[in-house]
C-alpha cells in the first residue's frame, strides 16, 4: 500500500462536513372559488400555487432531500383522505373544511410528477366533486393541523415552516370569535418556533387587514418595522432555481484561540463558501439494478518455497503499513506515525504576531477563506476579548498571523486573520459580516518562481492606456455570486430532469456569457482607434515545407528522386498488379515527368488509378 502524504492532506482540506437537522415545509393552499378564478394570462391563482409548490420541491431535491414537504387545502367543501393515508399517522383527525393532499414526506421524483400531473390536467382531476369549495374554514384549526403534522411527522425537525398561498386579505373579520382564535393559535405557533412565510397570490393584497399583525404576533416583531411580503418579490424567489447544496448553518470546528499561554479565548470557525459538487453516483447490477455496496479489504499473501502453495491473510489497520519512496528506497511507516507526522500542534490556533493587512497579498490566495467568530459557551468571556482584539486590529489595519490546526489528524496551516466590518447591499442583506477572514498563507516551499515574471514588460504610451481606461468604463458592471450559475451543473440538473419527467423542451440558459451585442456597442467605436495604436495581430505560424518552383509537388528533396524513376518500369508493375515495392513519391515524380498536376495531396491508391487512367490500363 504506497502513501503519498500530499494526496493524504488534500483529502481532508476537502472533505464533506454533514450535519444533522431537517426542516419540515408545509404547502397550505387556499382553495376559495377566488383562487380558480381565471386570469388575463389564461392561468388561476391556485394553478400558479401549485407550480410554486413543485418549484419548492424541485430545488428541495438538490439542495436539501432530507427535508421533508407536504401540501394541505383548506377552504374546501369535503375533506378526502389522502391517497396515501398509510403514511399518516394514526389519531391525527383533520378538521372540517380542510384536507392533507400530500402527507410531510422526502421530496421524490413521484411527488413532484404527482403535482405535475394534477397541475396540468383540464379539470385538476375532477376538483370541484372530490374537495369542492368554501369560505368559512377557521384559520385555528387550519394551523392547529400543520402543527400536529409537524409533531408526527416521524422526525425531530430543526426548522418548521409553512408557507401560505392565499388571495384572500381578509379571512375573518376584526373582532370576531374566529379571529381571536387565530391569534392565540399564533402565539402557540410562536412558542412551537413554527415559522410562517405568506405568499400573496394577487397584487392588490390588503396586508392591514388581517396579516400584518398576524405575521408580526407569529415572529414577535414590530408591526411598524415588518416589511410585508409583495406578490412579485414572494413568487421570485421560490421560482428561482438554486443548484446549490444547502449546508447547515453549524461550525466546522470549535477550538481554542492560544493568545498566550495563560491566555485562551474560545471561537468557531465557518465556512462562507464552498464548491457544488456532482450528485453523486451509485453503481447497479445491470440484471437486476441493485445497488452494488463494495467494501475494500487488504491482504497479505505468502507464497511457499517451492512455489506451490500461497497463503492469504486479512490485514487489520493495526498490521498496516504505509511507504514512501525517497531517494529511491522505500521508507516504511506505520499507521500511527503517520498520524503522528501530519498532527504537529493539537487542535487548536496559536498567536504567532500581527503584520500590517497590505502584507497579505492576494497572489498568495491558496484555498477559499473561513470566519472566526467568537464562542461564548467554551470559554466564559471570549465575547468580549474577541471584540477588544478585532476592534483594536481594525483600528490598527493589522491582521493577526496564527498557526491553525483545525481538527486531529490534520496538519498545521499558516493563516493571516483579516478584520472585516459589515456591509449591506441594496436590500439591506448583508453580504460581508463583522469578524475575522482567515486567509490560508503558503510556506517557504509552498512559492513558486516562474520566469515568465523575469521577463521585462513593453513601452506602452499614456495614449494607449487612456484608450482601455474608456473601455472598462464603458463595459463595466457590478457583480455579486448570485447573478451566475454554474453552468455545468445547471445543464447537468436539466438533462437529469428530462429524462426524468420525459421533457424535451427544456434549455439550458449560460448566464455566464458574455452580452455580445451590448459589448459591441459599446467597443465598437474604439476597435479602429485601438488598431491605429497598437496596429495588426502578427500571428506566428510553424514553418511548412518549400514547394518546387512550379508551385506543385514536393520540395527539392523529392525532386531528386526523379533521377531514379524508371517509367517503363512503373507500368510494366502496375499492368502486372505489383504496385507493393512502389513507394509514393516515386509514382509522384513519374506523373510530374509527365506533367499531371494535382498530385502533392493524392495517397497511393489514388495516384496509381492516375497512372491506370493516363494509359488506358
């Protein structure tokens, strides 16, 4: 078994930190007669519903598919049973006027062709007989059941959210019974940490009226600093594709940050942004399409003597052993002392100085940064010796240089912790926080020296750099991660889909392309002034042979050869089919000697039928 200790180290740099916790998500779909009314565009609002429905679920399956959705109707004249009624659990009773279309489940591809298929059919399979339609459902009874779902759902669910689809502003009136047992049903949904998301399915929603104060008692937020949710906004998001994994907002590691050595603060290190990967892929046993589960083993086999026996033993990881070739031996380690030669320092970060923040240099970037942030449940006070240190490192514009071993088994890193405040975008989301980047710096061995830097730049003129000025201003844009998607992923997903719900009309769209037509509106009044200062492209080709001074057939080393050309010869082999001893370039400068031309590209066959058609053989 042979070890390369680099392979050994970029393994675990990338490996997959899961962790648990689901989010149950609840589809609550008003189903009033104002939901199926039609509109200019030809659609209804609950047809729409449940597109955002299967939306959900579409982006639940790759980023998250352990997470569970269901979908219930109120509003509803009759209350079937579910299809699938087994998957429920037994004493849970459905208040009148409301139904369990789909019970909390994993998202699956049945699911999603369920929604698909009752979505697209003329009548939604037969709607108004089998649930029908009301006005009179009470808002309690309807979120006293999606929290009973939660409940029995089978999981212990971290997050439990439900999102209501609804074109009625005003579902009971101020004052009534009705109204003050939804409230205090959301106080209880408030305590239970059930969030609610509303989408409104018409532009002319009322929030005032009913809502806002409900959302605001169910979040215990501030009626005047609620932001109510709007029909566009809310549609966008959910529609939006996300091929993004959903990592759980958990921290990679807990350790101590070793100031001094009587002085220790506890932090959390996160990870901000990390590669997509592939969904990954499972082998099959092709007669039957079971799931090939391979285990590897290791073996060691003596071999007898005389050869004629060999004997098989399993090795256990105590009896391993690892090499590595140096200077042509093998150096044989043992399991341990491997771990032992990766894990320098114990897990932990050690304070090695503080260097002005220009010293950390973007060329030197080695992998993607993390975030320290302190952890006042390791170490009592870390809070504030965290806040003195990054206020004072702010101030100062120095960054703290540490030595940084993330967890056991694992090498030390050289790492610079950059201070950096909040910033908000146009929203007011924050897209930076305020704390420490932890930038990754390489070691002595780690740098790279390449000549290409040695070499001394051109002249250019003051002209020609005022020239590129206007063009980047004038092509310029602002940029933030949300704007591109991974183009191989989103066309992986795509074709993925297609054959998985027979679609064929699905594109693809590259958002990483560039606008060519407005970039050539806005270059193109520079493109003739960028050729008068900097002039034509030369363009170096590799050197092709010289042609002979008619312009046709091989250079002056083939015309040596046609000294040699017997022509009685060449005729006499191919009228008698002996054409195997006749080399290509001799046949080429016999039908120059008769002055064909045409010739240099023609192969061996073709210049002997040339041969065959001039003499009529």
């Amino acid at each position: 078994m042979y070890w390369n200790p680099n392979h050994a180290e970029d393994e675990d740099d990338n490996q997959e930190y899961v962790f648990g916790g689901r989010e149950g998500l609840l589809a609550l779909i008003d189903c009033g007669d104002y939901m199926f009314a039609e509109r200019r565009d030809g659609f209804t609002n609950f047809k729409e519903s449940l597109e955002l429905v299967e939306a959900i679920m579409r982006n639940k399956i790759i980023s998250s598919e352990k997470d569970l959705v269901g979908v219930v109707f109120f509003n509803i004249e009759h209350s079937p049973a579910p299809p699938d009624e087994i998957e429920l659990e037994t004493g849970l009773v459905v208040p009148k006027k409301t139904a369990i279309y789909m019970p909390l489940s994993n998202p699956s591809a049945d699911s999603i062709r369920k929604i698909m298929n009752f979505r697209e059919s003329d009548d939604l399979f037969d709607f108004d007989r089998k649930f029908g339609h009301s006005q009179d459902s009470n808002m309690a009874d309807v979120l006293w059941l999606c929290s009973r779902v939660f409940t029995r759902c089978g999981y212990k669910l971290e997050q439990s959210s439900i999102v209501l689809f609804t074109s009625n502003d005003e579902p009971h009136s101020a004052g009534s019974y009705e109204y003050q047992q939804s409230f205090v049903k959301a106080k209880d949904l408030q305590q239970l940490d059930v969030n609610i998301v509303l989408i409104p399915m018409s532009e002319d929603f009322d929030g005032s009226k009913f809502y806002r104060e409900f959302l605001c008692t169910v979040a215990e937020e501030d009626p005047d600093q609620f932001r109510f949710p709007r029909y566009q906004e809310s549609r966008e998001p959910l529609l939006a594709r996300i091929f993004r994994r959903d990592f759980k907002k958990r921290a990679l590691s807990h350790i101590q940050w070793h100031l001094a050595d009587d002085v220790s603060l506890g932090v959390n290190v996160y990870s901000l942004s990390r590669k997509t990967k592939y969904p990954s892929k499972v082998k099959l046993l092709r007669d039957t399409n079971e799931v090939i589960i391979s285990k590897r083993s290791y073996q060691a086999t003596s071999v007898s003597d005389d050869l004629s026996e060999s004997h098989s033993k399993l090795l256990l990881p105590g009896d391993q052993r690892k090499t590595l070739t140096i200077g042509g031996e093998k150096v044989i380690f043992s399991v341990d002392e491997v771990t032992n030669m990766k894990q320098m320092l114990q897990p932990g970060m050690r304070l090695l100085g503080f260097k002005p923040i220009t010293k950390v240099s973007p060329g030197n970037h080695l992998r993607s940064s993390l975030f320290l942030y302190p952890d006042e449940g390791s170490i009592a006070g870390s809070t504030v010796l965290f806040r003195a240190l990054y206020e004072k490192c702010l101030s100062k514009q120095k960054a703290a240089y540490c030595m940084f071993t993330m967890r056991r088994k694992q090498p030390s890193k050289l790492v610079a912790l950059v201070p950096q405040v909040c910033c908000c975008d146009e929203d007011g989301e924050p897209f930076r926080h305020s704390g420490f980047r932890i930038e990754f710096i390489p070691y002595a061995a780690d740098m790279r020296k390449l000549e290409v830097f040695e070499r001394s730049a051109p002249d250019v003129t003051q002209q020609q750099i005022d020239v590129f000025k206007s063009i980047a201003k004038k092509i310029k844009f602002k940029y933030h991660p949300s704007q591109f998607d991974n183009p191989v992923l989103l066309t992986t997903y795509t074709n993925i889909e297609a054959l998985l719900f027979d679609k064929h009309d699905l594109e693809v769209y590259d958002s990483t392309k560039p606008d060519d037509d407005r970039i050539d509106g806005k270059v193109g009044p520079f493109v003739k002034t960028i050729a008068d200062l900097f002039g034509e492209d030369v363009i170096e080709t590799t050197k092709r042979r010289a042609k002979a001074a008619d312009g046709e057939g091989p250079s002056s080393k083939a015309q040596k050869l046609t000294a040699d050309v017997d022509p009685v010869a060449i005729v006499e082999a191919i009228q008698s089919g002996k054409t195997g001893s006749l080399l290509v370039a001799t046949l080429r400068a016999y039908l120059q000697q008769q002055g064909v031309d045409g010739i240099s590209r023609l192969n061996k066959a073709d210049l002997v039928n040339k041969i065959k058609q001039d003499h009529n053989l």
